[in-house]
C-alpha cells in the first residue's frame, strides 16, 4: 500500500493540498500566419504540384477515407500544435501497412512530389509540418503492437502507437516504456524514434539511440529496410538504425520499432523541493546521483517564472510557497523500504545543509501526478502568454541557467516573460521566451546571438526538439564543416531526389545546392 | 567493510577456498598460417606496394622509434591473440596525434596504400590484423586522457587509452567506465568503439550506442570529424558518432573519445551458482531481474566443459562441486545493507524452488575476483586445447544454449571440446569448438550451418564480436539485401577507394565490384 512519506525533519510538509485540475482549453482562435509568408526568403524547390491523376492514384490505394483533401480538415495536419507553423498541404494520406507506405513513397518518389511524414505532431521546431504543400503522410492509423516478449522486455510495433498507450498497455504487464514526456497522450513512438526524444527521465533509463534495438523503415523510393532486430547485441556491419534515428524523417519513413522495456518499478517515490539559487539546485543533483545512485530516476529544475505559467494559466495547484527556483526527484525502485530510506536520508542532508529550503515527498499516485503536471504542462500553459520563442539547450551545468538572466537584459520589456526549466540531469535547459506576438525585432534580439552563445560554450543548440525548419541555418552552431558535408553526402545517396522533409533538418546552403 | 554475505539456507556455503593464480603464460610456439594461404580465395587488391619513399616519408613524420619495420617486431601486430590470423605487413606505424594520424592517412590516401587501423589487437574475428601487407596504424600511443567532469560522470580520452587503466583512474574518482570485457588488460578504448564491445554489463549499464557521448574521427583522406561532443542530449541532425561506433575502423579512425561514466557502486556482490538445467537458467535470470531489479548488474552462465578450460589449463580453482551448469550474478548498489538484504531474498527463494542446487555469495573483492576470473580467462583457457572454432551469437533466449548439443552431434569425435557460456542476460551466447588443429573439414561441419541455423531463429550471427575478416561471407544472415546496398553505398561514399581496413565488414561479392 502506497503511503505518503513522512520526513523527518520538521520544515517537511505532507503533500496533502495539491487539487486535481482538469485539462485546459487551448485557444486556437487565430491561426499562426503560413510559413511561407513568415519566412520569405524560403523557396518552394520544383517538386510537382499535386494534382488529379496523383489523388486518383492514393484513392484508388487507400479507399476515400484515409485520403483528406477538405482544406478544413487539412488545417489541423499542416498547422504546428505551438501555432509557429503553418504549411498548405491539400493532401493528407494516412496508410495502415508497411507496404501503403511502400506504394505511396515509390509513387510520389516517381513523380517528384514532396512528403512531410507526421506522427502526433507535437514537434517544437516545425519538422512535423510541411513548408509549402507537400504531400502528409500521417503515420496515425499504422498503431498496432506487433509482439512482446514479457521475459526479456522487448516490445514490436508500428510507427504510429501512441506513446502513453504503450505505457499503459506495458503498465499492465509490469514493464514500462524507457521514455516518458510531456507530449506523451500524443506524441508517437514513430516520431519520437524520428527526433531522438529524450524526455524525462533519459538520466536513468538511456536515451533512444541505447534503448531501441531495431526498426523498420521505408526509402524515399519506396524499399523496406529491414532492421527490426529484437536482440540486445548484434553487430553485424553497420548499425543502419541510426541513420533513422534523430534524423527526423529526412533519410526515410520508420513504420515499425523495436524497443528495449525495463520492468516497471515496484516503488515510485517523488520528491517537490524549494530552493532559493541555482547554486543550490547544482548541489542537490550532485547529492542526489550520490545519495539515491541506482533508483534516482528523474531530476528536473524549475524557476519561478516557469512554475507560475501552469497556476496562472491552467490553474495548477502548488503544494510549497514561492520559492526562486524548484526542483523534481523521483526514484524508481524494486522495495518500497529501501527506496524510502535512502530517499530521507537525502532529504534530511540537503535540508540540514540548507540547499533546500522546503518540500514534500509522496508516493501516492495521484499526489504524484499533480506534481508532474506542474512540470509537464508548462508548455501548455506559455500558450496561454501569447507568441512563444522556444529554445531547447544543452549547455553544461555551471551555465544552464545563465541565458535566462542574459535574454532578460537583451529582450527586456519586449518580454512577457522569460524563464527556464529542464532536465538539470542531463544539462538540458528549456528556455520560453513569451512576447505577446510574433516579432522579428525581438526574434533578432534573440537569434543568432543565442546560438552564438551556446556555441562558444560547446554546447548544443538543440538538445531534443531537432532541427526541424527553424533551426536549419543554425546548424554550424553545433556541426563541423566536416560533419556538415557528411551530413549532406549522407542525405543525397538515401534521397537523390530530396522528396522526404524538404527545407528541413540540412543547412539550406547544402540543402540547395546539393539536392532538389 | 566488507564482507562475506551469510546466506539463509544452509546449503549455501561461505566462499574461503579459491585461490588465487598467477597469470598463466600461453605458448606461442606455432605460428598461425598466413591468412592469404589459409583464405586462397581472397585476392589481395590493387593497393599499392609499400617502397622506401613511403617509409621515408613515414620516418620523417614519426621518428625511427615509432615507424616499425622490423619483421619479427611487426610479427605481434601481424598476428591476431587467438592465433586464428596472421598478415605480412612490413610497416607499422604509432601516431601520437590525430595532426599524426590525419597526416598518415592522408599519405596513403594519395598513394592509394591500403591501412588497418589497430587497438589492442584482441579481436576475435581477425578484423584487427592485416589481411595481406596492409600498413599497420596502431593507436597505442594515442593514450592521454584528456579530461574529465566529475560532477556528471564524462570521460574525454584519447583512442589508444587501454579500458583497464581508463577503469583504474575513474576508480580512483568515485566513477567507473560502462563497460567491462575480459580483455580489459589490453584492449583499447578506440577498438572498443570502433567495434561496439558489449561485455559483462551491458545488461546494467547499456551500451555503447548509448554510451559514447561523442568522438572524433578521421577520414580515409585525413580530414577530421569532430564529433566529440561531451553532452548528453544533442539532436542537431545526422549523429555522426554512429558511422564510427560498430563499423570496425572501415569508415574512419577513431582518435578521441567522450564516454559517460556512472558512478562507481557503493556496494558489489557476486554470486556464483550451480544448476543442473539450462531450464533452471532462465527461471533463475527471470527471477533475478524481479527480485534484484535496478541493482542486477550482470547475469552470466557458464557450462561444465567450459568451466573446465580454466580449472584444467588455468588451474583456477571453482568454489563448487561440479554442475552441469553455472551462473554468476553481481550487484552494483549504493547501500550495502539493502542489496544484501534484496540479494538474499533472491537467493533463498531460488534455492527454495530447486532451480539452484548449490552456491555461494560474497562481497569481499579477492574473492570476486577469483569467481570472475572462471568466466572471464575462459578464451584464454581455450587456447591450450588447440585451434578454437569460436562463435558469438545472439539468438531467443530459450534457444540461447541449443546449439551445443546439436554441434556435439555433428561435429562428433573430431572436436577435443565443445562448450557454451556467455551474457544470458543480453541473449549474448559464445560457443567453442575446440580442435586439435585448424581443419577445413570440421569447419565445413559447421560453416554455414550454424549462420543458417542462427539466421532461421532471427538471431545475430555476431553479437558483439563484429564481423572483422572471418565474417564477412555470412553478413547475409543477419542483413537483409536492401541494408547491405545501404551499408556499401555509405562505405563507396565514405571510403571511395576502399583503403581503410580492405576485406572486412562488407560482403566481398559489395566489396570488390564497387570499391576497389
């Protein structure tokens, strides 16, 4: 039986006050502007313009219902969920086989139309949306779980399962997915394969490139690539996964995945602290990987600006007092009483040297649930601001919090607000810029000059969200030269004609000049 | 303080009476056959003939002391440790840079010689020897670490650190390397890389897909790939890193490496076990992954006649009577007094039900030591029967040990010893046919049998091993004919007149047609 855990030292409150709260309504009233009108230096490349004969061809394949045309119901497919982007695609085709996907590549491969893939389209960065009008391939109803074995832990399914079926479907047979984030009622394990998501809790479980052991997928011209391996080891020449994996559907379409699950933890326990500096913040994780060592599974950084975006706007409850700055840690654990004592022991060190400030800790589910809200939904709840300028760094420790201060001080008043949060174990800052709307004065303040600060400081300049189109000139930030033309020479062998995610991903100098 | 765990069941005994052996010496006294005589049908390919103003050029670059040509000095580098292979290069070459090394290759690039790029030379399927007179580029000297964060556990090293002493130094620092083979005496960081070892924790810790943070390369033609990013999350296009982990020094050669290092356990346990069934090692890993869930760090299983090579040639002693079958289980936690606790919970249960007949846990680290020496110098041990046909599979868990019986039957008398043992828990099975000497006929017995075998239950015909030069004849089995054009394409792309590491890794009907 789950119980709330009692801390020893006084300050220590039981989370007792946290409301549930019911999922906000995000308001679509206006549409974000269309890509090509926003960023006109952008050029439609020569692909063919859809027509009759090619809609004649998809219906004949998929039958009139998995072939969308209606420019209202495209909207949904070509706009971005953060209203950032907006493409005008008149077809949308949603395959429910491998060899749907086969037919549809090879035909539009043939006749040189362009193809965004879209798993849930909760991308950051404009990937999962066309530019101009190419044709969507909606990976939605390829959502079948193909096998697990509950022995060794391997899950076998399409492309387009979403993220939290898998979790619950898992869930009931006491494994887990390695991957949780916030877009997970949405997101795909397709798309989250195609970007490399890292998400919550990447610190314990590994990231995608570890933990998926093979995949299936299919190439610009139509060809199965059969790498949907179900074994932990197996070295056999090139390990042709990772040429799917993070490149963001550029180098072909994944359709199915095989992926590693680790049993699901018999005792979760959540901490949710106050702190007064960054410093401290730094502290405590150092403490925690020492103190908690194997069952520390998550350790997320919050400030205040971040937090009060989710009780302001979606009208979350905090269980603490206002404090500068927040923390998340949770444990994952085979016994209950072993994970509770190790876990006090760490509370009571870093409250009696006074990096915490306050806190609670619980393992009851539901109170747990409303804390992971706090943190999942804050960028849900920055829509509520207005326009946001999103930026998904990867800096080292000591400067992970240092743009927010510095982006102040450029941006100033033009600002609604700025404030960062992230994944403090991994060095992945999320830093939310919100102006009231889109502006490109402010976006000069920002770019390149943020990018040009990550750089100097080798760091990433996207360490989850990917390229996607709106970091494609900003590449050389975080690749070489060298790395550039292998990047380049990769993508014009696997997609000579540049059909798959055109404008994306690649730098546009090479992108250009290179293919299409 | 450490010490011997009681276990509850009186069967189980205290570990006292191991021990300890001096290294044994291996005779080298018959060399292996030249590769080119043992192979006929692999023809040596148009690279040039290493001549006096190559080797001038090479001396002016390196000095005398690090330019080998000498040939009973290039004999070592010649010849692989399991004597199974053997090239007749006259140069060997010892950068201390990567300015070195984009040097050297650059020379041979434009003199169309052809290079074998060499880590500790402890490969096992001949991909680290030349196979005709290929020029030796061994990376030995390249061994500085470069540097290392301490607060999130990220080692930058060069190439030719050997594990070993990578392992000692973080040691020292509260860390350890995630990753952990027999030959960790020898065997280099670079080679570990370049062939993605898995070894004893892969199960724990991951591998190195998932590990390896970031590296630098250099191409066939000398310029360098700098990859060697030091973050944990970093999506900014195609992961470059991924061309070099696995591919067997056959697309460039890795010179620097940035691995992430967990911390050093608190507490280790080991257990070692005897079973009279392979049945009873699957109830017992499924057991061990419930009850010891996050702090299992390894799950080995041993057979009677490999155990036997190092008791018999070795002279190591086993603390159990003698069983069909053995396992090993280790821990890696953070409190002592909790795995202690969690590991004989685990071992009274499986005691209880039968599936373990004998056994005996400990902590203290002499004794560990002497335990893993029986499943770690079971190769070496090998080499004293005679020629070893070795093979290292992945294959479904309940055929992980099938292949033995069926090899006793049809390779019959001719063999001195056939055994199996390996990483139950990564599906990980090394089998050993041991012949008095190198036989065509015995190997016709088992070659393409066991591929076939191994290929019909979608297992990987080399787990961890690669596919070097012994290999590569088989790729078929695990690749499907559309992975093995995209694995040629990238390698005609990357390499285009084919000098790094000839014969290997590609099957020859790819390899020959397209490069070289």
């Amino acid at each position: 039986m789950l119980s709330t855990v009692r801390c020893r030292l006084s300050s220590w409150r039981l989370l007792s006050s946290i409301s549930s709260t019911t999922s906000s309504t995000i308001k679509y009233s206006t549409l974000p502007e269309l890509t090509k009108d926003r960023y006109p230096n952008v050029r439609r490349s020569d692909y063919s313009i859809i027509k009759s004969n090619h809609l004649e061809f998809f219906k004949d394949l998929l039958g009139e219902h998995r072939l969308i045309t209606d420019e209202n119901e495209c909207l949904a497919y070509n706009t971005d969920w953060i209203k950032a982007n907006r493409g005008y695609s008149s077809c949308v085709l949603k395959p429910k086989s491998t060899e749907e996907v086969c037919s549809i590549l090879k035909f539009c491969y043939d006749n040189n139309l362009a193809v965004c893939p879209q798993g849930g389209n909760t991308g950051l960065v404009g990937g999962s949306v066309p530019v101009f009008d190419e044709v969507i391939l909606s990976m939605s109803l390829m959502n079948k779980i193909i096998s697990l074995d509950e022995t060794a832990g391997i899950l076998t399914c399409e492309a387009g399962c979403v993220l939290e079926n898998l979790d619950n479907y898992l869930a009931e047979r006491e494994l887990m997915m390695p991957l949780d984030l916030g877009a997970k009622g949405s997101c795909q394990i397709g798309g989250n394969v195609a970007t490399n998501a890292g998400g919550l809790r990447l610190l314990r479980y590994g990231n995608l490139q570890g933990n998926v052991l093979g995949l299936e997928a299919v190439t610009p011209n139509g060809r199965v690539v059969d790498c949907l391996s179900a074994l932990k080891k197996d070295n056999t020449g090139l390990h042709l996964k990772h040429l799917y994996i993070g490149t963001e559907g550029s180098l072909g379409v994944v359709t199915k995945v095989c992926i590693k699950c680790p049993p699901k933890p018999k005792a979760v326990n959540l901490a949710f602290l106050g702190l007064n500096s960054f410093e401290n913040i730094l502290k405590v994780f150092k403490k925690s990987r020492h103190e908690l060592g194997e069952i520390l599974s998550s350790c997320e950084a919050i400030d205040a600006d971040s937090l009060a975006v989710t009780t302001e706007h979606l009208k979350l409850k905090s269980p603490l007092d206002k404090f500068p700055f927040y923390m998340l840690i949770e444990t994952h654990g085979s016994d209950n009483t072993h994970d509770e004592e190790k876990l006090n022991r760490f509370l009571g060190k870093v409250m009696e040297d006074g990096s915490v400030l306050d806190g609670i800790a619980t393992n009851e589910p539901s109170k747990m649930k409303d804390i992971w809200d706090l943190r999942e939904r804050i960028t849900e709840g920055y829509l509520h601001d207005g326009y946001v300028f999103k930026y998904d760094l990867s800096l080292p420790l000591e400067h992970f919090y240092s743009l927010v201060p510095i982006m102040k001080d450029r941006v100033g008043r033009d600002a609604i607000r700025i404030s960062g949060y992230g994944h403090i174990g991994d060095g992945n800052v999320h830093l939310s810029i919100c102006v009231k709307e889109f502006s490109t004065e402010v976006l000069n303040k920002i770019e390149p000059f943020i990018y040009e600060y990550t750089s100097k400081l080798k760091g990433s300049i996207s360490a989850e969200h990917g390229i996607g189109f709106r970091k494609t000139n900003y590449v050389h930030y975080s690749k070489s030269q060298e790395a550039i033309d292998i990047m380049t020479n990769i993508k014009c062998i696997m997609d000579p004609k540049g059909i798959l995610n055109p404008y994306k991903v690649y730098p546009p100098s090479r992108r250009w000049s290179n293919f299409k």
